[in-house]
C-alpha cells in the first residue's frame, strides 16, 4: 500500500520532536533538539502505523510491570478499537532483515530542505559508521509546536505520539525491536512482505485480561 508522502513526513518530524533530547552547542545556535537511533525511529514508526500491534504491547507491558494499569490499558485500548483504528489507521510496513523498516533518506532529505530538520552521520577515525544524529532546528520546533499543534488535522499524531512516549520513551531501539520480534505473527512474516494486522489476537487477549470484548 502506498502511503502518501506528507503522512510519512509528519510521523518521521514528530518522532522527532516527541523523542528527542535538548541540544545545546554556541557553534550550531540553530539546532534545537537531537536523536540518535535510525533503529529506534523505526520501531516507534511502526508503533504508529499499527495501532493493533501497539495495543498488544501495551497489554504484555501492563502485564510485566503494572503499567499501565487494568484501568488504563482497558480504556486505551477500547478506545482504540471503537474508533476502528486497527482498519482505518494501520499503514503497512515491511519486514526485513531487522523487522519492520521505512526507509527514511527521501523523507530526511525533504525536511532538511525545508528547514526542519538537519541529518549527519558521526564516523570513528576508522570512517566506519557508528551513529546517525538526526536535529531538530529551532524553526523546526517553533513550526511544530506554534503551527502543526494547532492543525487538526494532526492531532491524531500528536496525541498518539504522546501516549508511546508515556509508556516506551525509556525503551531503546534495539529493546522495541526485541519486543516487536518476540510476536510470532511479527516475527514469521517472510521477508519483504507486509506485516500483518494482529487484531483478532489483541481482542482475543483483551478478553483474557478483562473478560470483556472489544
């Protein structure tokens, strides 16, 4: 399925913005914000674009930790499924060598065209690649927060955005990747083909949890 592009653009520059650190250097005054993690941009990407997965792992983690709690993993995901997220949301990612994967240069490219955002790679001496550093500029953040927050258009985004950064800020990339791999629908699916949607196995844990049906 083809996703049109702004959508793509607006996941990648609000994972940005949600996830990111302060960054603070007198030489680079127009930066404002920094992260680290291709991986873990990819693996709150697919947080994003599949909300049934998302309401599973939010039930596994209420189960392992408590949190959420009974009372708030039962309303998230409700909500979710009444408002026939798993149907109307879900846009299809697909799976490769480690999991679900967008390629993110075209999209990096245009918003660093635009003024948004600043992208470089930090080499050791040998020049071989040990991270990638995505920035978010100054006017970047002012944009978002003073602009797109107020589109809404883009609420869903932002609010959806802030519910993962509740329950996963702390998780690192390869952590969400781990979780997202220990799905075996997730983790079956053949190489290059989409993943699927899990819905009839959320509503079937939801039910084993709260003895309540979705």
């Amino acid at each position: 399925m083809k996703i049109a592009p702004y959508k793509e653009r607006l996941r990648i520059l609000l994972i940005l913005y949600f996830f990111s650190e302060e960054y603070t250097n007198a030489q680079e005054p127009n930066l404002a914000k920094v992260f680290y993690s291709e991986v873990k941009i990819q693996k709150i990407d697919f947080l994003l674009r599949y909300p049934s997965y998302l309401c599973f792992e939010l039930l596994r983690l209420h189960q392992e930790t408590g949190v959420p709690t009974a009372t708030e993993a039962l309303h998230i995901v409700s909500t979710i499924f009444q408002n026939g997220e798993p149907e109307l949301r879900t846009d299809e990612m697909k799976r490769f060598f480690f999991g679900a994967y967008q390629d993110l240069d075209d999209i990096i490219g245009f918003l660093k065209s635009v003024g948004l955002v600043d992208f470089r790679k930090q080499t050791s001496l040998g020049l071989k690649d040990i991270r990638k550093a995505y920035f978010l500029t100054q006017i970047g953040v002012q944009k978002i927060a003073q602009g797109l927050a107020n589109v809404p258009a883009a609420g869903w985004y932002f609010s959806r955005c802030e519910l993962i950064k509740r329950y996963f800020a702390d998780a690192s990339g390869t952590q969400l990747k781990n979780r997202q791999y220990a799905i075996e629908e997730y983790r079956e699916t053949p190489l290059g083909d989409y993943i699927q949607d899990i819905e009839n196995i959320v509503r079937a844990e939801y039910f084993s949890l709260f003895n309540s049906r979705l």
